[in-house]
C-alpha cells in the first residue's frame, strides 16, 4: 500500500509542479484535458489555483486510500470533510511554500516544515479518530511524525531544486508513508 500512496502522492507533485511552472496543461494531463474543461478552470482561478486544484485532488484520492487502509473501512462523512479540509491546507502548504522559496529560502523551508508538521499531526488524527487539531502526548508518534516530515521535505527540496532527482522525492515520500503507516499504529 505504501508504494500506492506515494505513487498517487509523486504523480500529483509533478502535475502541480509541471503546472505551476507554466508547462502546456495538454502535454501535463494529456486526453483528460478536453473532458476536465481545464481551459475555463484555470482562466477563472489562474494557473496557481488550478496547480493548486490539480495537486488537492491528487492528495484527496491518497488520504483517503490511507484512510481506509489504516481503519479497514471507508471513511464515514466526518472523516471525509477532515480529510478534504487537511488535502487543501497540504496542497495551499505546498503551493505558500514554492512561492516563499525566491523570497528568502530558510524562510520557505522553516514554513515548509512547520506547516507540513501540523499537517501530518492533523492526517495522523484523523486516522485515529482523534481531535483534529490535537497534538500528540506521546513521544514516538511526535518524533516519529516529526522524522517523516523531515523526510518529505529533504525529498521536495532537493527535487525542487532540480526535477531531475526526482527519485529523491520518491524516496522521501516512500519513507514519508513508510514511517505515517506505523505511526499510524501507535495510540
């Protein structure tokens, strides 16, 4: 199942990216273009916002999947109004961060890590059944969500800095989703 959500998680990433970047949207969605009525999308919300709308969906179709793989069944209406809300602030984190990163970079990475942090804290919650913004208690699930957002930020910084690497993303996103699973595990 990891391999799954961070194959979800790496697709969506490069589409937003790609997106974000200016790339031609027919080249990044290929023949969903025409069905998506991606040109009207974007000429009302600005190529951010549909980067933006094209990563959420893509993080959505995840933390639901991880939903259901760490409860066993599919999310019920709650959960799926806290997954929608912490799929937005994950993509508008990514979206701030990207925009940070030309206007000063530690502050960008600082905000980046933060934010992914409370983020990860609130998905971790919701899979648990927990208080959406309760932070936890416990030593390993606070160290370990901590160790797996610092793996997914070493992972987008350096693919940012150089979509080449994409396999070091991949690499952090898989130990990002490794480490969230059996986190996940911990009460």
């Amino acid at each position: 199942m990891v391999v799954i959500f961070t194959g979800i998680e790496i697709v969506g990433l490069i589409e937003w990216l790609a997106i974000s970047n200016g790339e031609n949207h027919t080249a990044v969605l290929g023949q969903s273009y025409p069905v998506l009525q991606v040109g009207a999308i974007s000429s009302r919300v600005g190529m951010t916002g549909f980067a933006a709308i094209v990563l959420a969906v893509f993080l959505l179709v995840e933390h639901i999947i991880t939903q259901v793989d760490a409860t066993g069944r599919f999310a019920s209406g709650k959960q799926l109004v806290e997954i929608l809300t912490f799929s937005s602030l994950e993509s508008v984190i990514w979206v701030v961060w990207l925009v940070l990163i030309p206007v000063n970079g530690i502050l960008a990475i600082t905000f980046f890590l933060v934010a992914l942090f409370v983020e990860h804290h609130i998905a971790d919650n919701v899979k648990k059944g927990l208080s959406f913004f309760k932070l936890s208690s416990t030593r390993p699930v606070f160290i370990g969500v901590l160790v797996l957002t610092i793996s997914e930020v070493i992972g987008a910084v350096v693919w940012v800095g150089n979509q080449n690497l994409v396999a070091v993303l991949v690499g952090g996103s898989l130990l990002e989703h490794y480490i969230a699973r059996n986190v996940g595990l911990i009460r």
